[in-house]
C-alpha cells in the first residue's frame, strides 16, 4: 500500500513526499480508511507507530475539501503535554504545508506574548486547534471560543491524560462541543477506565489494536545488574565507549534527574536536565537544541517517554528500572522509530529485579543481561523469583504467627 492509495488531495501528498513519507505504516494503513467513512474511532497504539498522521491526513484532506465556511474551528486535538500539543502542530504545519491549513497549538505556561497569539488566532478561526486540558477549560471558562461549526474531536494519548486526572476536564470539554462530530480516541493501553471514557463520548466506534505493548523489533534491548553505587561510573563508561547519536537518559525523579546532569557535566559530557521546574522558554530551549543535535545527551523523568517526537535517538537509557511494565515500552519507544534502529539499556539494581520481571513478562521475552565492565566489582545476581517465593514464605509464616498466637509480627 501507498499513500495514493487514500486517494488523497495532490497537494497533500506533495507534502507527504517533502516530509519523507513512503509508506504508511500498519496504524496509517488501518485507521485512515475508516477515519475517511466519517466513523468514529478507538485506536489502541503505542507511541512510535505513526499515529499522529493516521489521524491528521484524512483530518487535513477533509479540510481541504470543506467549504470556506465551515473550516473555522473545525477540528480540536485535545493532549495530555504541552511538548506533544507543539510536536502535533509542527506536524500540522508540514504535513499541511502545500494546503494552507492553519493551527495553533494552545496550552499553559507561556508568557502574554504567546497568550495573546493563542487568542488571536481562536478569534480569526484557525483550522484544527491542538490544546491541553487544563488551558482549554481556562479559555471556555472565559467565552473565548466558538466550536459550532466543530466537525472532529481527536483525543491523542487519552490513558496519560486520563493518569495526569484530566477525566473530567475532558468532560467538562466536550459540553461545549457539538453532538454531531466524528470523534477519534487514540492511547496507548486500553484500561477500564478508558473504555468508560470511550462509551460515554463516542457512538458505535470502530476499533483497532496495533502491536500493543510490544517494542520496536528494531531495538536492541539490554540491561546491566548493577548496584547504584556503580551507576555513574557504568552510565559513564556507556556513553564514553560509543559514538552514540543522540541519547535520552530515563530517570524516576527529577531530583535524580539534577543529580546525573550534574555528575556528567564533572566527566566532560554536555547534557542538559529536562524538568518540570524549567520554565516554558527554557523547555523549548532545549528541545529545540536536542532536535537540531546541537545538545546529544538530554537527562529526564517520564514527562519525555510521551511528550518528545525527535528522529535519530539512537540511545535510551533507563538509569532506575520503570515502575511500570507501561512506562517501558513508552521510554524505550524513543529510539528506533519507524523503520530506524537503536538501543535501549537499562540499569536494574538488587531491589528492582521484580519490577523487571515483570517488564520481561509484558514483552515475552528475555533481555540479556551483559557483564560490567572490568575493574567495576560484582553486579548483583538476577534472582527475581526467588525474591518472590521468599517474599510468599514469609508472608505465609507471619500468618502462621500470628493465627497461633505464638508471636507478635512486626508491622511492616
């Protein structure tokens, strides 16, 4: 299949062949035909997939043969982050490119400047609207907005929006909305939780399910045993031993997050730490280095597992194992993108071999576990399910205790 295939607008294409575009991918390849009979749609797909143009191209060639009049405000992408509402639009504006469709991405954080243009362009209608929950509330709390004339309602990454507690500001949303629309659901996971949201604002949808929960077979997937006294020194070595393109480095908090940049600055590396105590200029600073390769190592928590659309990360690193078997895939999915390559390593110390395990369940398969380097000392053992049935024995036997009466357990 190509992307003639959708019997799409010339110009339209013409903008697919100057972004690179060849072949839709499987998610392109499925969702834009049934986007095309005006149905609505939930779509289960992780990040990576190409998601965001199965929805933005039958979107855009819609719009182009709309009539002049009921293009204003005709469609809204709602998304969890500020960084994924810019990455929409700046696909918008190539995709769109050769068509002359107009969008504006709107969302918090900014200074007057930046506000006073998001109101303008609300004002003077521009095509497809991508915001954030909490900036759109703000902004149809004040009567500043007219979607009348809305005919799609895209919500992207509807599972980290629905985790960040933005269910009933999507509802809140949605009042304002018209009932006749097409509506597109897109996440990643497809829990409970997401289906009642999916039952409540859509109508007879049709469903897709697109390699959920499954890397990339293009990344090489790796892990260290590793005590944390020993995570700089091998974290280090890594990035020292390779010429790596560009590198992402996983961590659970931001305080870690301070803690490597600074280390790394001590060992000559250029890196800059990605947090939530930035301000938004700073933020757009630095992705903006990060995508133009001018900054190599970029150090963050989980805000950039879904929130960073950058071609060429050729690295992932996972400095403390993810909590969630979720998180993984959606942090290793920064690199092999597409059909590219790339590696994705991850640091798992004594206490963390559970949390692996499980990882290692969700993908069905086992990642190799390489050696230290010399001269950095004995790793830790992976042992995960003998700490499981250790952990089960000992619950047993503090039951046991304490049924009998013969001692008091220790509350834990």
């Amino acid at each position: 299949m190509t992307f003639q295939d959708f019997n799409f607008n010339e110009k339209l294409l013409d903008g697919l062949d100057s972004m690179g575009y060849s072949k839709p991918t499987p998610i392109q390849s499925q969702a834009i035909p049934l986007i095309q009979t005006g149905k609505d749609l939930i779509a289960c797909a992780q990040t990576g997939t190409g998601k965001t143009a199965a929805f933005l191209l039958p979107i855009l060639d819609k719009i182009i043969n709309t009539p002049e009049d009921k293009r204003r405000l005709n469609t809204l992408i709602i998304s969890p982050t500020r960084e994924l509402a810019t990455q929409i639009d700046n696909q918008v504006e190539g995709l769109g490119y050769f068509i002359g469709v107009s969008s504006i991405s709107i969302y918090g954080g900014g200074d007057g400047a930046a506000w006073n243009q998001q109101r303008k362009a609300l004002e003077e209608g521009a095509e497809i609207i991508i915001a954030t929950p909490g900036r759109l509330i703000a902004i149809l709390q004040m009567g500043a907005i007219d979607f009348s004339q809305l005919q799609h309602l895209i919500l992207d990454e509807a599972d980290r929006m629905l985790d960040m507690g933005f269910y009933d500001d999507i509802l809140k949303i949605i009042k304002h909305l018209p009932l006749q629309r097409q509506t597109l659901l897109f996440s990643a996971t497809m829990p409970p939780k997401i289906r009642k949201l999916a039952h409540s604002i859509l109508i007879e949808p049709e469903q897709l399910n697109i390699a959920i929960s499954k890397p990339s077979a293009g990344i090489l997937q790796q892990a260290y045993l590793v005590y944390d006294t020993q995570k700089i020194a091998l974290l280090t070595h890594i990035l020292k031993s390779n010429d790596w393109g560009s590198v992402i480095i996983f961590a659970s908090t931001k305080e870690y997050v301070k803690k490597l940049d600074t280390e790394l600055h001590k060992v000559g590396l250029k890196t800059k730490a990605f947090h939530s105590d930035l301000d938004q200029k700073e933020r757009e600073e630095i992705m903006r280095d990060f995508k133009a390769k001018s900054l190599q190592i970029l150090i963050g928590t989980d805000i950039l597992s879904r929130g960073i659309d950058v071609e060429g990360i050729s690295l992932v690193i996972n400095y403390n194992t993810p909590h969630d078997p979720e998180d993984y895939i959606h942090r290793i999915g920064r690199t092999a993108r597409a059909e590219t390559t790339g590696t994705a390593i991850t640091f798992i110390n004594d206490k963390d071999q559970r949390k692996f395990l499980a990882i290692e369940d969700l993908i069905e398969r086992e990642i190799p576990k390489l050696s230290l380097p010399a001269g950095m000392g004995d790793a830790p053992t992976y042992q995960p399910q003998k700490r499981v049935s250790s952990g089960v024995i000992n619950k047993k036997k503090t039951y046991h205790k304490k049924k009998t009466g013969t001692n008091n357990p220790k509350k834990s």
